[in-house]
C-alpha cells in the first residue's frame, strides 16, 4: 500500500519535522513528541493498492539514502561554520534532539521534490 497523493504525505512530513524542530527550539526538549503527528498521516491520507511493490521500496530506497547523505552534509558545514560544539554554541545541548525531526523534514522535502518530478 501505498499513499495516493505522495508529494502531500510527503509534504505533511516536511511540515510536521519543521513545527517539531520550531517546538524544540523554542520550548525545549519535551517537543520531541510533535513528531506524534506523524501518527495521523494514515487516518489523513488515502491509501491504494500498488501493483508491483519492488518499484516502491526502489523509491523509498533512493530518498532514504539521499536524505540520510543530506542530513550528514548539513551536519558537517553546521559543525564547520558555526563551531556546533563549542561552549558558546547556542544549540549545544539540543542539536542531537533537534536531529531526528530534522532528518524528518529533510526526508519529507527529498520525497517530495521527487514524487513530483517523477511524474
């Protein structure tokens, strides 16, 4: 199964990894459950039936490793222009937090920009 509209599953993604990324910057770490939102994606979106599922784990396939190399990417310039770990670093104590809804945002973002061009 998969969702019938893929760039607005993908879209609510991005969506819901920037408010908990927001929520966690702003209010602290107890924001780390927005990423519970996530949960309704399947009451939301309308599934259908997909005929060969080799093709669609091929897809999710190729965001995953896109997102995961772009998550890393993003880390290292962080690290590199900022001093991410320094004692002055703003973000010290909530960046490792702040990393799984970023990747969240990031994988929605790569989903959609190629759900829509694959079209």
């Amino acid at each position: 199964m998969m969702y019938k509209s893929l760039p607005a599953a993908f879209l609510f993604q991005m969506l819901v990894g920037l408010l908990c990324v927001y929520s966690i910057w702003v209010s602290g770490p107890a924001w780390i459950a927005t990423l519970a939102i996530l949960g309704l994606r399947p009451l939301l979106f309308e599934r259908i039936p997909i005929p060969d599922e080799k093709i669609i784990w091929q897809f999710y396939h190729k965001i995953m490793k896109i997102s995961i190399v772009a998550t890393a990417i993003t880390i290292i310039l962080i690290y590199a222009v900022f001093d991410l770990f320094s004692h002055s670093s703003p973000i010290k104590g909530l960046w490792m937090l702040i990393l799984v809804p970023y990747f969240v945002f990031i994988h929605g973002l790569i989903g959609l920009a190629y759900s829509l061009i694959e079209r």
